[in-house]
C-alpha cells in the first residue's frame, strides 16, 4: 500500500507505530500539526468516523479497496486522521 504520508510508508511493525504515535504528540504539543478534535471524546468519535467512511479516502486518495485486515500503518491513518477529521 502507498500512503501519501511517507512517514506510514516506514510503518511494519508495533515499535514502528508507536514511534510514529510519538511524533505525532510532539508535533501537536510543538503547533506544527494543529489538534481539531482536543478531547479524549472528540477524538474518539472523529476516529470512528473516519474509519467508518474510511472507503471514500482508500478510493480516492490510496487508489484501493480498504483491506480485510489491518496493518500497523492503517491504525496510525486512523489516529492521524482523528486529529482533523471533523
């Protein structure tokens, strides 16, 4: 699969999630990615929303069908796209 991050790109294993996770957080907390959903709840619901209309986003940015199962990588789009999903 091909993200259009680059930095998922590298993601292949649970370490490589976390750090991702970790970077994420500081790039929050130092304003070079701006949080759109600040509460726990917020960023719950944005998740779940996301991922339920996660279709439109594989199709027409990824260029693929959602897979079956999935990968370190796609639990890390799922949080990234939680910090701006509306």
């Amino acid at each position: 699969m091909n993200w259009p991050d680059a930095e998922m790109n590298e993601i292949r294993s649970r370490e490589d999630l976390a750090a991702y996770l970790q970077n994420l957080a500081n790039a929050i907390s130092d304003g070079r990615v701006v949080l759109e959903n600040p509460s726990s709840t917020e960023f719950i619901e944005a998740s779940a929303r996301w991922t339920k209309a996660m279709d439109g986003f594989f199709g027409n940015v990824v260029g693929e069908s959602v897979p079956d199962s999935p990968s370190w990588a796609m639990i890390a789009a799922m949080f990234r796209a939680a910090v701006t999903y509306e």
